[in-house]
C-alpha cells in the first residue's frame, strides 16, 4: 500500500472510531466474546471425542486431561449428556451474541454513512455561492450518494475484517494449547499466503479511483442528459446521450469485473494453498510430531476453518481500499466547502427593513479571483428605499451579477456595498436575505402542487395571504381554472405549466414573503402583454411600499421604474430617472453617485 493510501486507511478508521467510540467498542468486545465462544465451542469437541471413544486406547491427551480438571472444579460429571448440554448452550450463546452483534454493526454503519453525507451537507449550505457554482452538482450528488455508500459499505468490511481478526486470533490461540509447532508451521504459511497477496491491494486502490472516474462520468452524463432532455430530442440528438452513457457504463461494468477478480484471487489461492498446507500438516503431524488423534482432528479442524478467514481478512482489506478513493474525495468536497464557508448565521435573524438606501461604493468583481475579465467594474450608484430603479443593458453587460451581489451572494474583489449605512457582510448578510423577495431570470418551481410551491418561501401564510399574492402576479384567474386550483402538480421544474405561468408563480411566490427589497431579474420576461399590464398595476399599488430592482431587456417593464441605470461592459453607461421616476423628479435623486 503506499503511504499515501495507508495515511487515507488509518484517518478513515480513526474518523469511524471517533464519531462512534462506544458503539465501536460495545462491537469490538462482542467481537471477543463471540470469538472466545466459538474457541470454547471447538475446545468442547476435545471430550466430546474422548467420549465417544476418539482417542483411542491410549492415555488422554494434556488438554483432554485439562478440561476434565475444569469439569471438576465446577463439579460437573463429563458424561456425553453434559458435555453435548454445554455444547448447545455455547452456540446458542454464540448465535445470541452474532445476532446483537449484527445489528449493532448495521446500526454503526448506517449513522456513519449518515453522518458523513450529513457533515457534507451542512458543508454544502453553508458554502460561498462562488465555490458551489464552480462544483458540479452531479459531483456533489455522487458524493452524498454513491461515495457515501461505498464508505458505508467500507464501514461494513472494517467490522466483518475486525470480527473474522479477533476469531481467527482465538482460534490460533485454541491451536497453540494443541500444539506449537504445528500451529507456527501454519501461521507461517499463511504469511507467505499474505506476501504472495499484498500487491493486490494496490491493485484494488487503482481499481476503486477508476471505478469512481466512471461514476463521476456517469452521473455527469445523467445529469447533463436529462437537464437537457428538450433539446437533445428535439434536435434528435439523443442516440449521442444514449451512446455516451453505454460507452460509460460499460467502462464502470469492466472496472467492477476488474476488481471482482482482484477480490476473488486470494480466495482461489487461499483454497487451493489450504488444501496443500493441510495434507503437508496432516503428514508432519502424523509422521514427525505424532500428536493425538482427537488433537490432530481438532488442529486439522482449527486450520481448516483458520484459513479461510485469512482468504476473508484479505478480501476485506481489499473492498476497504477499494473503496478509500471515495472517502478521499468526500473528505476533498468537504475542506473545500469548508474553506470557502460564509461567515455563520445567527438564528432566528430578526428580518431587515430598509429605511434609506443601498448604496455601492467602487465595486468591483469578476468570476475568477484576481484573473480575468470584469464582469462589474467600479460601480458606485444608489438604490433610494421605497423606489423602483431598473438596470438595462445588453446581455452579458453584468446587471445579474450586480444583482448577485446586492444579494450577497457575492463578495466584491474591492469596493463596498452599503445597506442603510452598514457595510452588507458578516453576520448582516443573513437577516438582508431573509428580507429579499426574488425572482431569479431562470425561474424554478419545485416539483410539488401551486400552494406548496408557494408555502416554501413562506410556510405560516393564510389562504387569504396565498390568494393575494396569486392576485398581485395576475396568477389568481389562471390557478383557479387549473382542476385543482392551487392544489395542482407543476411537475418537474413546473413544466406543466406554460413559461409566463411559471414566473407568475415565482413572482406571487416573492411577494407573499413581504419583503423590504424585490428584485425581479427577466421576472416577466415570458408574461403577455395583458399579464404583465396587470402585474405592473399590481406592482405600482406596491410603490413607496417596498424598494424594487427590475432588470429588464422589455422597454414596457423598465416603463414603471422611478429611474434607470444602464450597464455596459460591467460598468456604469448612464442613469437617469424614467418616465415614471420624471413625473416625481423632485422626490426621487438620481441613481448615480
Ligand atoms: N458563473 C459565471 N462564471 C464566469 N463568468 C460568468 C458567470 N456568470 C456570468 N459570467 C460572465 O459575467 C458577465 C456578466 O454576466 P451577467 O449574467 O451579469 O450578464 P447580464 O447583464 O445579466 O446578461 P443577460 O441580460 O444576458 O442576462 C458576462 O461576461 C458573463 O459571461
Ligand atoms: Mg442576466
């Protein structure tokens, strides 16, 4: 193994023990106890085969003599129906004890692959926007999903591999009471057997980090697949998708097959290396050693169950390594989370009102920290509360990044933002965004009915408060025609509903929060005419009530805005107040500062 390999095993199995010290404990000890029953178990058939007359005429062998003083010293006759009476109630305390042992180690198992999928998780929310939007989300459901199961599944080899240990140990020491000689013969056959075997763990390392290359794959493809689905068949490009995704799993199939020979290897060699251990044992003990026969029957026995759990010891050692690349990478997901984590948020944040203005000072920002182009470059305007500004621009100009960061999604590279005076970071960030209602420029339903699509955002609403919403996005009329009105399914991403339907919804869905600040980014973009006439109607009985960020490409939207600020390459191209800003122009100050 190489070091590498062996630091990522020996932080694994620390991580276990110290999420579940215990627990790993309570199944370590039952792990000797279930051991020494069955040693106890296979020492009973010593005087159950003098019993029946296995030993021959000769005098009764050291440890026959031993276990007959034990009989004595509890005052127990050894009679066949003693010792076939003491043989049962040892496996019936061994199966008891396999039992609890089982479901404890199921229990350990399942709370580990919990808790690792749940430290990722939190990771996760917890996260910059800048550092999520640069993972794949099928990396991360990959890792919350089969990393975490295949660290599961390691989990469960670790405890098989201890329990097989701490049996095989009794059963080496049952042999040594038998015969030293013979049992160091055995043990140094079987390190010869480990020798032969140990570079097939490195072979199971490098099976497992391909074998996790193809699932990333896969889920990548699955992911890309069905996201664009529409437009794969309606390009009729699927048979490329479906291509793909044979030529991927067939690569994961192989690299299975792959480590299912690796696996299987020290099984066959085990077997048929037991079988010449055993007859070349058989002659040395007959022939050199001449042991007892009941003691040969027990060693010959001993062996023959020895072996193969060192076949098992290795095989699990090699469904461990096998599966390390995938701890190493949910370790990997985590730090980087980690590292890149917002400040904490205080809970329950009491929400913001926004008495004055948001102002942005100097702002700069760009996609790639200290490379690359601008997307925002030395911006500095006012968003006065109460008014409705707009940002216009050509695509790409920067309004949604802008946007981004008056959300405090993200931070700027320099300058600063200002809400009513305080600078938006640190631990103000979560109570501004409890106070946002916004509606993104990709909308997104979740795929559940109207209300609960509505309820998410803001769970203690009345029916009354749902309904007005719906009213004020000029939604109520089409969701009371759908069979179920608000109780009807979306479906997936709210495809069952039309593009302008959609947004309607996220709009009523940003409004029913009440909040001190919407923004609406292309909110309207799918409406008609006669819907977003009604929602501008709606919104213009909000004005003075609430602060409003409108990016629109639609002159008829800008229309309602109290001023406008054109972007241009990431800068500042103009601001002026609007046709509706105009008509009060001594009430409202221009935007740019
Ligand atoms: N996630 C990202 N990573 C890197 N660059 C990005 C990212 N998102 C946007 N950009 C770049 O930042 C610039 C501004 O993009 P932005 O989305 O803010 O434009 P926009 O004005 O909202 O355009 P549109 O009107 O088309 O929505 C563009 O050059 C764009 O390529
Ligand atoms: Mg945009």
């Amino acid at each position: 193994m190489k070091p590498n390999n062996r630091k990522m095993l020996s932080h694994y199995v620390g991580t276990l023990f110290r999420y579940a010290p215990c627990r790993v404990t309570q199944s370590l000890t039952m792990m000797v106890f279930s051991g020494l029953t069955q040693g106890v178990g296979v020492v009973m058939l010593i005087p159950l085969l003098g019993l029946i007359g296995l030993n021959g005429a000769g005098e009764p062998s050291g440890l026959t003599r031993k276990i007959g003083r034990i009989f004595e010293w509890f005052r127990l006759d050894l009679t066949l129906v003693t010792v076939l009476c003491l043989y049962v109630g040892i496996v019936a305390v061994y199966a008891g004890i396999t039992q609890y042992q089982s479901v404890l180690n199921t229990e350990i198992v399942q709370r580990f692959t919990k808790a690792i999928q749940d430290r990722l998780y939190r990771a996760l929310c917890r996260a910059q926007w800048r550092c999520l939007i640069g993972t794949k989300s099928s990396q991360i459901t990959q890792a919350l999903t089969s990393d975490a199961q295949r660290v599961g599944f390691a989990t469960q080899q670790l405890l098989q591999l201890s329990g097989i240990f701490i049996v095989a140990c009794v059963h080496v020491w049952v042999a040594l009471m038998i015969s030293i000689p013979m049992t160091l013969f055995a043990l140094a056959c079987v390190s010869v057997f480990l020798l032969l075997l140990h570079p097939l763990n490195r072979r199971a390392h490098s099976a497992g980090e391909t074998l996790r290359d193809g699932m990333t794959k896969l889920y990548g493809e699955v992911s890309e697949h069905l996201g664009a689905m529409k437009l794969a068949r309606s390009h009729g490009l699927d048979s490329i998708h479906e291509e793909n995704f044979r030529v991927i799993t067939k690569g994961v199939a192989d690299q299975m097959v792959l480590f299912s020979r690796i696996n299987s290897t020290p099984r066959m060699i085990y077997e048929i290396g037991a079988a010449v251990v055993l007859a070349g044992f058989f002659y040395v003990a007959v022939e050199i050693f001449q042991i007892a026969p009941e003691s040969l029957l027990i060693i010959v026995f001993l062996f023959a169950r020895l072996l193969p759990k060192f076949s098992s010891i290795q095989q699990c050692a090699q469904r461990i390594t096998n599966a390390l690349p995938s701890f190493q990478a949910l370790l990997d997901m985590e730090r980087t989370f980690m590292e890149n984590s917002e400040p904490a948020a205080s809970y329950p944040a009491k929400n913001l009102v926004l008495e004055n203005y948001i102002r942005l000072s100097n702002v700069c920002f760009r996609y790639t920290k200290s490379i690359g182009a601008w997307a925002v470059k030395d911006v500095s305007i006012v968003l006065p509360a109460r008014k409705i500004t707009a940002f216009v621009g050509h695509s790409g100009a920067g309004k949604s990044t802008l946007a981004d960061l008056i959300l405090g999604l993200f931070a700027p590279e320099s300058g600063e933002i200002f809400i009513d005076g305080q600078p938006l970071k640190g631990a103000r960030i979560h109570p501004w965004r409890q106070s946002i209602g916004y509606v993104p420029q990709e909308t997104f339903l979740f795929n559940d009915t109207i209300r609960a699509n509505l309820l998410w955002a803001m769970p203690r609403a009345t029916e009354k408060e749902l309904w007005d919403a719906l009213e004020l996005a000029a939604a109520r009329d089409f969701v009371s025609r759908q069979p179920k009105g608000m109780d009807t399914p979306v479906g997936e991403r709210g495809t069952r509903l039309s593009g302008g339907e959609r947004q309607q919804i996220a709009l009523a869905r940003a409004l029913l929060r009440r909040p001190t600040f919407l923004l609406l980014d292309e909110a309207t973009s799918s409406v008609d005419s006669e819907g977003e006439r009604r929602i501008q109607k709606a919104v213009n009985k909000l004005r003075g009530e609430l602060t409003m960020l409108i990016i629109a490409h639609r002159s008829a939207t800008i229309r309602m805005a109290d001023s406008v600020i054109t972007l241009s390459a990431g800068e500042v191209a103009g601001a002026e107040p609007s046709q509706a800003g105009s008509a009060k122009a001594k009430r409202c100050p221009p935007s740019y500062v």
